[in-house]
C-alpha cells in the first residue's frame, strides 16, 4: 500500500507528478494558504508532509499526526516548525537552502534601488497624474553607488547581496556571529565591523540573519537610533527580527530616511501606520518567488520527502540527531 502524504500549497505539475508516483497525495488547489482545520484533518492519516512556511506546524497538529515519519519544508527557514516536538517524536526536518540565495539577493537589492530612487513613489506620481513638469531638485533620491552598505548576517544570501554590491562600487562592512577568515574577507571585498559601527557608518543596512529567540528584535530602538538618518533598511529575511513599531517610529520622527520591507513581523498583518509611510517600499514575501526559484525550492522539498520516506537521510536535514526512520513507541 502507498504511503500517504499531504502537501498543503499547489505546486508545479512535474513535481506532483514526481510524488504522486510515488504516493497517495492529497494536495492544496489553490494558490492560497491550506486552512488551518483542513490541515488538521488531513494529516491525521499521513506518514509525509510538505509544509509551506506559512503554515505552523505546532505541537497540536503533531499530536493529530501519529503515523507521521517525515517533514520536509518549502523554504531554507524554518521558524514556523516546532523542530523540538518534531525530534522528541522522532521525525526528521527538513528545508531548502542554497536554491534561492540569488533570487532573494537579487530582491534586496532591488529594494535598495527602489527606495533610495523613490521608485514606488515617482510610479505612482506617474499613475496619478501628478507627473506634469520637470524641475531640477524636484523629487529627489538618493546614490546607491559608492555609498556604505553594512550586511548583517554573512550566510549565503548576505555574500550573494556582497557580490552585487561590488557592481556599484559600495563599500562593504558586515556583521555576523564568526568572523570570517581574512583570505574569504579579501576575496569579498569586505570589512568586518562591530553591531554599532556598522550602524552608524552604513548608509543601507541589509538584513540577512534567521529568526531565533536571540534574534527576535534584533533590530529595535536602540539599534535604530544608531543609524544616520540618511539611512535605508532593508529586511529581506523574517519579519520578528525587526522591532515594526520602533520602525515606524523611526520613520515617523525622521530617525531614518526609509526602509524597504518584504517579511513583517506579524505576517500577513502590518503594523498600523505603516502603508501610509512614502518612504518605506513594502512588498508581499516575494523575496524567492521566481519562477526558477518556486521550482528548484518545491523539486527539493519534495526529494527531501522521498529519501525521509524512504529511510534514507534527508540531503537537508535540520535535526541531524534524528536518524532515518526513528519512530516514537506506540
């Protein structure tokens, strides 16, 4: 008999094609979120899942899940697991790294771009007919090139926005938890530089760290008000790690020249005030969405689930402690 799977967002046809071989899928339609009673009963029978990162996999669906041997996810972050309760019931985890570093990197640069030549804005000045003369210091932005871009959290997306960075000339200072060896330094064309330095030097600060207990907040009042108020952040990574209502405040008291948005830290909600800002460009978490990314990232999530399923061990697994097929006692 076919192992039973659930995946819960509506993926290409040749990777449905590749697990319905495979298994006995029920899978979302929709190019929507799976609701939530309707995640909870349909993984009750399944021994796999693949999970989009919008959906919690918390400790009361795992409690409905007594046949489930393996989770892979759709996304390299993986906040919305409970990883502790997934490993104490022994099933493995799983992500998908690496296949959308140039596609988020590409992103935050364009909001870098965007924001500082008030792209948004001079659109809809366009659209609203509001465009009817040209004057020399009307409507101004501000150089991306040549400026100071400060990278917090140096992981594969933050060496991949480094790279783009050297195309316009910036200086590049970073931040991150281990320094990295002086040769690797040099190849990038980077500067290592403390929390506070980096604030107060860059004139873009781009956020490429994962959400933990530790990094919850990590950019807040403090933090903000070391900046210049000439100065640009940008959060491509998870919306939590920034304090939104001591962004807005920023904005609001001209702490800081604007901000490019595309995670939030109440996702899909934002903090009220926040869209009514010129300055901030804000976009709906599309920070992988290609088309050659949403494939790449789907074909791994679902090859995760067949080695897990298979007793082998994921390519990407998170909780390396759990070996291949450990199940909990009945």
């Amino acid at each position: 008999m076919a192992q039973k799977i659930l995946v819960t967002g509506n993926l290409p046809k040749e990777v449905m094609d590749l697990l319905n071989k495979r298994y006995e899928v029920e899978a979302q339609s929709e190019d929507r979120p799976m609701e939530r009673q309707a995640f909870l009963a349909g993984i009750a029978d399944k021994e796999g899942l693949l999970a989009m990162i919008t959906d919690a996999v918390d400790e009361e669906l795992l409690s409905r899940a007594p046949r489930l041997q393996m989770i892979a996810n759709m996304g390299v972050g993986y906040n919305n697991i409970d990883v502790g309760a997934a490993t104490r019931r022994g099933i493995p985890v799983s992500n998908t790294p690496g296949v959308l570093t140039d596609a988020t990197a590409d992103l935050a640069f364009t909001l870098i771009l965007a924001v500082a030549r008030r792209v948004v804005e001079g659109d809809k000045r366009v659209r609203t007919g509001q465009f009817t003369f040209w004057a020399p210091f009307l409507f101004l932005g501000r150089e991306v090139s040549g400026k100071t871009l400060g990278i917090i959290g140096l992981g594969r997306i933050g060496q991949a926005v480094a790279q783009r960075a050297r195309g316009f000339n910036m200086q590049i200072l970073y931040h991150n938890r281990r320094r990295m060896e002086p040769a690797k330094e040099q190849a990038l064309q980077i500067e290592y530089a403390d929390l506070d330095s980096l604030l107060t030097k860059a004139d873009f600060v781009s956020l490429h760290i994962p959400l933990m207990e530790e990094t919850r907040h990590f950019m807040g009042p403090r933090e903000l008000a070391l900046m210049k108020p000439t100065a640009y952040l940008i959060n491509t990574s998870r919306g939590p790690v920034v304090d939104e209502k001591a962004l807005l405040a920023a904005l609001q008291n001209k702490q800081i020249a604007g901000a490019g948005l595309d995670v939030y830290e109440q996702e899909p909600t934002l903090t009220p005030g926040l869209t009514e800002m010129d300055n901030v460009v804000l976009l709906p978490h599309v920070g992988s969405a290609t088309l050659e990314t949403r494939i790449r990232m789907a074909t791994m999530a679902a090859r995760n689930l067949i080695a897990g399923l298979s007793g082998e061990r994921p390519p990407n697994q998170v909780n390396p402690e759990v070996p291949p097929h450990h199940r909990k006692e009945k």
